[in-house]
C-alpha cells in the first residue's frame, strides 16, 4: 500500500512539473490530479480503462499491428507490405492511452504487458535510430506510398514522421507513468535520426511533415527532457510549411503558417498542426503564431463549425469545405478532427483565459468527441453526420483505425481539461463530479464537485482542505449567457432569457463576468460551498441563413448537449416526415435515453400525401435523445436538424396517409 502511495505521488509530481514548464501564461491542472467518482464521465473513463483500451490491444494483436514489428526486426524481399504505412501508430496512441491509466490507476500486469510489447518495437529499430516498419521489413518493396527511399515521400503519404509524432506522445507518457525509459530511448533515437537529418544544416533535407503531429510531439519531447533541438526541430518544420516543393491546401502548405488566415484542408492536419503552432508559440514567444491561429479560429467558430462541435465538412478531403459549407447528412465531422479541435481551443483559452475557447472545447467534447464512442466502449464512428438514412452502424475497429486509437489515449486525459491556474486565480473550466489536489499560487488546496451535469444544471463546489486568499474563476458558459457559439453562426431562437445563480455558503453573490468568467476571491476556509445553478430549459437554435443546408429547420439543445430525433424511439413516425411548429413547445420526459439523460419531447406534425397528391397533416409527438447516444440501438434514421418550413423536408414520392408506404405511380 506505501508503495502505491509513493508511486502516485511521485507520478503527480511529475506530471505537474511537466504542465507547469509548458510555456503558457495560465497552467492546467493535470489530468493526475484529479479523481472522478460518479457522475457523468465515471463510467465513460471505467468503459475506457475496462474495454476501450483492452480492445485496442487485442486489435493489435488480431490485425497485425504487432506483427509489422516483428517483420521489421526480421527484413525479407518477399514479405507484401499492406495494411496503411502508419499502422504503426495505432500501438503508440494505445500505449498512451495506457500510460495515462497506469497513473491513476497501477496495473503491473498491463505494465508487463506493454513491456513485452516495446520489446517488440525495440528490435524493429535501425541501428541510426530510424523505426519505420511499412519501409524496413522489406527494404527493396517498400509500402507503395513510402518512397523508394528515406524521406522521399515524407511530406506525401509516407507518414514517417507522424509515426514519430504518436511514437513521441506514448513514450513521454509511459516515462511519466512508470519511470521506466525503455519507450522514451526508442523515442529519442528516432527523433534524433530525424534531427541530424532534416533541417536549416548543409547536407540536411528541407522537408515538412505530410502528416502534422510531429510538431507538437518535438516540444513534448524537449518539455520531457529538456533537448531543445527537439523544439528547433519543431519550429523548422512549422516554418518551412509553405515553403517547401509541396504548396497545397489539403497539408496546409498553400502559403506559410503565420500568413494564414482560413481553416482548410484536411482537418486532423490542421488542428494538430494549430496546436503545434501555439506549443512553439508559448516557448518562444512567437506572437505570430498565435495572431495566425486567432484569426484561423475566427474563421472555424465563425463559418465552419457544425452544431456538435464538429469540424471539417467533406468526406472528399476528410476536411474543411468553404464557408458555410455544412451539410448534414454528408457531414464527415471525423472524431479525430473533433479531439483536435478540444486540442486547439484548449490551448487557445491557455494563452488568452478566455471562456470562449472553452465554451467550443464543451461542445466538441459533449457532442463531436462523444459521438465516436459507443455507451459500452466498444463500438466507433470514423465520421460523424448529423442526419442519417440509416446504414451507420459502429464499428469494432476500422482498417483505418486512427479514430479508436485516438480516444484510447484522448479519453483518459479528460480530467485534466477541469481546473487550471494563473498564479492566485483557480479558473474551473468543466463541471465534473469528482475530487481534485489543486495548488494555487502557493496554496494546497482540495477540492470537490457534486453534481449531475450535463444532464442537471446545479454544480457545488466544496473547500475540502485548505484554503487562503485566491480568486475562483468559475466558467458560466455561453448557452447560460444566451450564445450558442462565440460567433453568429448559431444562435437561440425561442426569445427565452437565459439565467444562472451562484452562491457562497447558500447566499447569493453577483459579480460582473470578465472573460465569460464569474470571479469570486476571498478568504477561502474549509467547508466552503460555492453552488452554481444553471437553466437547463431546453432551447431552439437556428442557423445562420448562410448556411444553405439548416435553412427553414431548428435543432434542439439543453444546457451543453444537442439532441437528436433517432428513429426508434419515434417507430409510428417516419423522421423524414416530421415538420416543427413555427413556435414549438418543448419538454422534459421521465423517459431516459440511452445513457442516462431525459429525453425531450415536443410537438410536432406528421407530413404526408393523400390518394390525389394534397398534403396531409397529422399532430404528433417527437422523442429526442443527445447526439452522442445515437446509433447504440442499431442502425436507422436520425436527424439533428428539423424542418419548420415545408420546403426544407425530405419529402420523396407520395406517402399514403397514416402509412410509410410508397404509392404505385
């Protein structure tokens, strides 16, 4: 038991020295820091630690992820590279994902495990430090998009240095979890093969990352080990983009970094080369970076973002369209690109303490993040639509399987996106029930949640232990303050005021909000009780009307989460056939969706055509569910966005009246 003791601590030592040198003027809480009981995420962080990451080993084992290593280590001329030439990855970001659990929760068994799983990619490791499997188990037929050389191909489709990237992001985090550097030697050997490699040097290769992640990944690497040819190696790459043979859209490199001004191209690129860009920035002080970032932020929040939080339109680029281009049913929305989008606006309110960059984040999270996650853990979606016909059904694991992987290692770190601090202020960004050793300034402090939400509005928040004189910035979030999103994109269409209330020790205290951010500093002793009531009262939201594709429909929120019509929980109605009120009246029912939540019922009318072609109308009664939870009852038809105007239903061919019956024409 004093072992586990020890071990804890040393590992919250670690990983707070690691948030605190990170270069950002606000630092946050780590992820260690912080013990989830109950609640909402309980059992979403329990599915990932009990089935979410021990499918994804399994997955590794079953698809031949482990077996690319073992080739690799043994090279022959006759063996048929397939698979995706960063298949690699998928161990990576499942080891971090581990790692993160390992700090909260001590397995030596999955430690044992991964273990005997490094030993694997150890003995794939050239003797230069160069670990690329689609390449080295068999030199002379290569993957077809690898190149026939080294870094031939590296700013295509080559992917040798995202593999680097996630390989950077498992390692640092194994080292955290367990003090053991066998992850971290591999690491630092392949990023320093890429050092002396690829660079400003004569004899060097000019280059850039096809795939972005490198770039953040260098500056964790020198955050971990203080190298700063790791953060060099970062900034080079940041700044040649746009500066190299490859000049398009899609890898963001149609002009340098710090002159772009509109998100475009593919999206899991973009975010996590934003993000780069902001870790850079907040080392080296580099404002033009974050002036690039601001203003590309502007564009997203402004004209490219869907009611979930999700991000990038087309399936054909797997990205950004132009603006207002945000149509439903093809919506791609990758969950991927939806983890970098909570990346980028994370980092964001980081530099400037703005609630804005959270109120995004909570959207993506609750909506674009969560909908790639089935209730049990085990099921996925790649993208995300925010309408459906049927036909999408979540999947096990994927060929391209970036996205389990992904919220293997995403996951796990959701308690650190809660608290941050800024010398004597204590900023509490996410309600979350749980129970958390903060320090702020010089001040220990514990400190606990008690509430419900998303699904309830009332949070309490109780001095446990400690206390002296700090501030406690308490986030009210937009759609508490009457704004969808920071933008005009969305906004509420029901005329309703929006309130909120708090108290310190059950009295009512008011304080005018800077930043989106309601200040209370005093005296802090323990037994304090800080109650935040928020209006759950479920609002109608409307589209800018440049969005050509949510013309003539509304969709229905409450507090942070948008809900959805999903077909079988409406069996008498065809969803295709429902048409709003003009002034809906909506409500909350004991009926609970899957998940936990209430669902919301509203009146509506049901939409057909009689033996002679006139439109008929019968009242009704539509269920709505959140976002996240469709689709984990089978496939069917679901829609976020519905119709108030005629012309904006799927009307088809005629529908006998009181049937889903097509007529004989």
């Amino acid at each position: 038991m004093k072992k586990t003791r020890l071990l804890l601590a040393t590992m919250l030592v670690s990983s707070m020295a690691f948030a605190q040198h990170s270069g950002y003027p606000i630092t946050p809480v780590p992820f260690t820091a912080t013990h989830i009981s109950g609640g909402f995420w309980e059992p979403r962080l329990d599915a990932c630690r009990e089935v979410t990451v021990p499918l994804a080993f399994s997955k590794c084992e079953t698809e031949g992820r482990y077996d690319n290593f073992v080739k690799a280590a043994n090279p022959c001329d006759t063996f048929s590279v397939g698979g995706f030439p960063f298949d690699d990855t998928d161990v990576y970001k499942t080891i971090e994902g581990a790692s993160y659990l390992l700090q909260t929760f001590p397995d030596k068994r999955m430690e044992r495990y991964i273990d005997s799983v490094l030993t694997i990619v150890a003995g794939a490791q050239e003797a230069d430090g160069y670990l690329y499997t689609p390449r080295t188990m068999n030199p002379k037929h290569p993957h077809s998009w690898a190149g026939s050389q080294r870094w031939e191909a590296v700013e295509a489709g080559s992917h040798e240095l995202y593999n680097l990237g996630h390989m950077i992001e498992g390692a640092v985090a194994y080292w955290q979890a367990t003090g053991k550097r066998n992850f971290l030697d591999i690491a630092m050997k392949y990023a320093d093969c890429v050092c002396r490699t690829i660079g400003p040097g004569d004899g060097q290769i000019v280059c850039v990352p096809g795939h972005q992640i490198a770039e953040m990944a260098l500056v964790r690497l020198y955050l971990a080990t203080g190298e700063k040819k790791y953060l060099d190696e970062a900034k080079f790459f940041l700044d040649q983009r746009g500066r190299t043979s490859r000049k398009d859209e899609y890898s963001q490199a149609h002009k340098p970094v710090v002159e772009q001004d509109e998100a475009v191209g593919h999206a899991v690129r973009a975010t996590y080369m934003y993000s780069g860009m902001a870790d850079v920035a907040a080392l080296t002080g580099d404002t033009a970076y974050v002036h690039a970032i601001d203003r590309i932020w502007d564009n997203i929040v402004g004209k490219k973002l869907y009611l979930t939080g999700g991000i990038g339109s087309r399936a054909s680029n797997e990205g950004f369209g132009v603006n207002y281009e945000l149509p439903n049913a093809t919506a791609y929305c990758e969950t991927c690109a939806s983890i970098g989008n909570v990346y980028v606006n994370h980092r964001l309110f980081l530099f400037h303490g703005d609630a804005k960059y959270y109120d995004v984040l909570e959207r993506s999270l609750y909506n674009g993040v969560l909908s790639g996650i089935s209730l049990d853990g085990g099921g996925f979606f790649y993208p995300n639509p925010l309408e459906s016909a049927g036909g999408y059904e979540r999947k096990a694991w994927f060929g391209c399987a970036c996205c389990p992987s992904n919220l293997c290692r995403f996951l796990p770190s959701v308690p650190g996106y809660i608290y941050a601090t800024r010398g004597d202020s204590l900023y509490v960004n996410l309600f979350v029930e749980g129970r958390s050793d903060l320090k702020v300034g010089k001040r220990k402090v514990v400190l606990s949640q008690k509430t419900a939400y998303p699904f309830e509005g009332t949070v309490a928040l109780t001095v446990e232990r400690g206390g002296g004189d700090f501030a406690m910035k308490i986030r009210i979030p937009g759609w508490a303050r009457g704004e969808v999103v920071p933008s005009d994109l969305y906004s509420f269409a029901d005329g309703r005021q929006s309130s909120y209330v708090v108290k310190v020790n059950g009295k009512a205290v008011e304080a005018d909000l800077d930043k989106g951010y309601f200040t209370i500093a005093r005296k802090w002793k323990k037994g304090d009780v800080v109650e935040l009531s928020l209006d759950m009262t479920p609002r109608l939201v409307v589209a800018n009307d440049k969005v050509e594709a949510d013309r003539g429909m509304l969709a229905v929120e409450r507090g942070p989460l948008v809900y959805c019509a999903e077909w079988v929980d409406n069996s008498a109605l065809d969803l295709f056939s429902v048409l709003m009120p003009r002034k809906p009246q909506l409500s909350v029912i004991d009926e609970k969706a899957p998940g936990g939540a209430n669902m919301i019922a509203v009146g509506v009318q049901k939409v057909a055509y009689d033996a002679d072609g006139r439109m008929q109308t019968q009242d009704a009664t539509l269920k709505l569910i959140p976002y996240y939870a469709w689709a984990n009852r089978g496939q069917g038809k679901m829609m976020v966005w519905l119709p108030y105007e005629a012309g904006a239903m799927h009307l088809g061919p005629a529908l006998k009246v009181g049937t889903n019956e097509f007529l004989d024409n």
